[in-house]
C-alpha cells in the first residue's frame, strides 16, 4: 500500500479518536454485557460508518463543507459552514478537548487541580498543538508516523493484557441494552457526533493529498476512499477491544468509560496505571485538537486569504488557550444549543449528498426541503430544551422519536422522497422541452 495513504488514514484516525471515542465504547460493553456485540454493531453505523461516508462524500464534491451547504442556497452554505467551524473549532471542540485532557488526563496524576493548574496546563497543551499545526506539510509525519502510533500501541497493549486476562466474565444486559441494544448503540454513536468533525477533517484529509501532488479528482477521491477506510478499521478495532474491557469489568459502580479505563489500567499496569491512562487521554486529545485547529484555519484562510494560515493557527490556538481556561462545564452550556441546532442538518446534508452521488440528475428541492424542516425541528428542541416556551415544547415532544432526540429523521426521510420526486419531475419536463 502507498505510504502517503497510510501515513493519512493514521492521520484521520488520530484526529477522530478523541477523549469521547475513548470513554464510550467501555461504559457501553459495561452496561450491555452479553449484547455488547449486537450493541457495538448500531454503534458503528454512526460512529463509524457515517463519519467514514462523511469523509467520501466531501472529496467527491470537491469544495469542502461550503459546497454541500450552497446545494440548498450560497447564503446559508456560508452560514452552515462557518457554525460547523465554530461548533468544532474555537467554541467548543478545541477548548473542550484540551478540558478533558486536562480533566481526565491528568486526575490522577497532579497532586493539585484548580484554576492555576489547569491555565499551565492549557499553556504547555496549546504550546505543542500549535507547534505541530503550524506546518501543515509536515501533520502526516508528526501524527502519522509518531503520536498516532505511540497512541494505537499503547491502548492495543491496554486492551491485550485485559483481553487475556479479564477482571470478570460477561454477565446480563442491562437498562435499554437488555432491550433496544441496537438503537441504545446507533444513539450512543450518534452522540459521539463525530459526523460534524468528519466535516472538517475531509477537508484536511484532501488538502494533505493536493499537498502532495495529487490533483486528479479520481485518483485523490480514491486515495480519500482508502485513507478512511484504514482509519474506519483501526477505529472499528480499538472501539470493540474497548467495549469487551467494559463488558469484563464485574467491579460495579461505575458511572463512565473513565473509570473502567483507570480501574483496569491500574489492575494491569499496577502503580504506573494512572500515569499510562493519562498518557492515552492527553495523547487522544492532543491529536483532535491538532486537527481542529489545522482545519479551522484552513477554512479561515480560504475565506480571509490576507491573513496567513500561521497567522490563523496562532488565533485559534489563543482562542482555544482562552476558551478552556473557563472550565469544561462552561463550554459544554455555550456549545449545546449551537450542537443540538447543526448536528441533524449536518446528517441530513451528507445523506442527501450521497444520495446524488448515485442520481443522475440535478437535486434541488430534495436538498431544500429535509434542510428546512430539520433546521425547523432543531429549533424546536432547542427551545424545549431550555424549557422557553411550554406550547413549543409539547409540539416538539408529539413528534415521533422526540423522546431519542430524533424527532427530525422521519420527517426528513418522507420530504427526501418528496424532493426527489420533484426533482426527477422537472428534470423530465426539461428534457421535453429541449426535445
């Protein structure tokens, strides 16, 4: 296999598997226990496979996350795109993945933890994040050849020792994995939410690849194609070796994929536990964060093309700096309501862009009319989620599947169909006037 294409998918790889890719698949092996497998299997249509076709469908169109938003109108292409950086970027994905490496990370291994702690943190955090994102040539080495590796092994050998010799064996599901265990794991990957970061890493992933000199669209869709799919399967891999040490781990009490990882990092590592779980948080989120910086100022330059990218990496690492400092419980208030408002219209938009793929005609109303609704329906959840108005809030919750948060997926798959009707109609009628 080409070197470039794999020194990539280690690449992507390293910039899905953040702090949430690491604590997940543990707490859902813990809780499904004998269904962890059927489980794991919803979890990756999500968290896997839907990232992955992400990746696809944003080389295919060949303009990034913009493209795909100006289907529906050039106006809301640059709003959409410009919430998806912010939503990823300097509001929430990079200042939250240096809070969790620091919250997580670091637990059991600083003596103190405050305020003071965690600003020194953040400072030497983003020192090295900056450092490596400044030389976006040179991203491939730094992750591909160096931390994405140093991070694979160590939760291989993780994942090994605890394989081989198990805290306890399988018992019984419990809660909604005893009787929905493939919804609870297609839900659990859908939260991982890691659709809106494929967004901006395809666009990173393809970048890499023009850098390189590939510049036929054919050949870097399919170099894109083959770097997603190694990540996809190290993913895949890691995800399930994760979920069978949370299905062994009998101890109960356990709240969260953090403590499962710790618990039995310190039962097979002995004292060094805390210190080597450490090392795969901070690494994990070291990696995201250098991806998220590197596609945000990407996407700023391309707008701002006066501006250097180094000048848009220092910015985004200050503002990452300065966002983090006001702790992860604040972030997370600031980014639910801009996540809850672009998650489902980034699902829709990609589902519709591989759809058209495969259509061979023009789509325009079956972009316009799923968009719409679902950005209509995320407004309405929003507004009920933060209990605004009650009348808002008991429509929301008369929709079906309101109650998973996915009231906007019926809907948009009848008005997909609508759409397309539509638009096979005019494309008919064309064709007849043109004859």
């Amino acid at each position: 296999m080409n070197k470039l294409i794999l020194m990539s998918g280690l690449m992507l790889f390293s910039f899905f598997f953040g702090a949430g890719n690491l604590i997940f698949p543990p707490m859902l092996g813990y809780t499904a226990q004998d269904n962890m497998w059927i489980a794991m299997g919803g979890f990756a249509i999500t968290g896997i496979l839907l990232p992955y076709l992400t990746v696809i469908v944003v080389a295919y169109m060949n303009g990034g996350v913009e493209s795909i938003g100006n289907k529906v109108h050039p106006i809301f292409g640059t709003i959409f795109a410009v919430c998806i950086y912010l939503s990823i970027g300097a509001l929430y994905g990079i200042p939250r993945a240096a809070n969790v490496a620091y919250e997580i990370g670091t637990n059991h291994v600083l003596p103190v933890h405050n305020h003071a702690t965690l600003i020194i943190f953040s400072v030497i955090f983003f020192f090295v994040v900056y450092f490596i994102a400044l030389y976006p040539s040179r991203i491939i080495d730094n992750l591909g050849k160096y931390l994405t590796p140093i991070l694979i092994i160590i939760i291989a050998i993780l994942c090994i020792l605890v394989i081989f010799n198990p805290e306890g064996s399988i018992g019984q599901a419990t809660g909604d994995y005893a009787k929905t265990p493939v919804v609870s794991g297609i839900l659990q990957g859908y939260f991982t939410m890691d659709l809106v970061a494929a967004l901006a890493f395809s666009v990173v992933i393809v970048q890499m690849f023009k850098m390189h000199g590939i510049e036929d669209h054919r050949t870097l869709v399919k170099n894109v194609i083959k770097a997603g799919l190694i990540s996809a399967i190290l993913l895949l891999l890691i995800y399930f070796a994760l979920a069978y040490v949370g299905a062994t781990t009998s101890h109960a009490g356990f709240k969260d994929g953090t403590g499962i990882l710790t618990f039995n990092s310190l039962r097979v590592f002995g004292s060094l536990g805390n210190l080597i779980f450490g090392i795969i948080v901070i690494l994990a989120c070291l990696t995201t964060c250098v991806g998220l910086v590197n596609a945000c100022a990407a996407f700023a330059m391309k707008k701002l093309p006066k501006i250097s990218y180094k000048m848009f990496v220092l910015i985004f690492s200050l503002l990452g700096f300065l966002v983090s400092t006001l702790g992860l419980d604040l972030i997370l208030q600031i980014a639910v309501p801009l996540l809850t408002f672009i998650y489902p219209t980034s699902i829709v938009l990609v589902i519709i862009s591989l759809v058209s793929i495969f259509i061979p005609f023009d789509l325009k109303f079956a972009y316009i009319l799923p968009t719409i609704v679902t950005l209509i329906i995320s407004v309405l959840q929003i507004v009920s989620d933060f209990k605004l108005s009650s009348a808002i809030s008991n429509l929301y919750h008369a929709l079906p599947l309101a109650d998973i948060q996915l009231a906007w997926l019926l809907p948009f798959i009848l008005l997909l169909i609508i759409g397309l009707i539509i638009d096979a109609l005019f494309q008919h009628k064309k064709r007849k006037v043109t004859v």
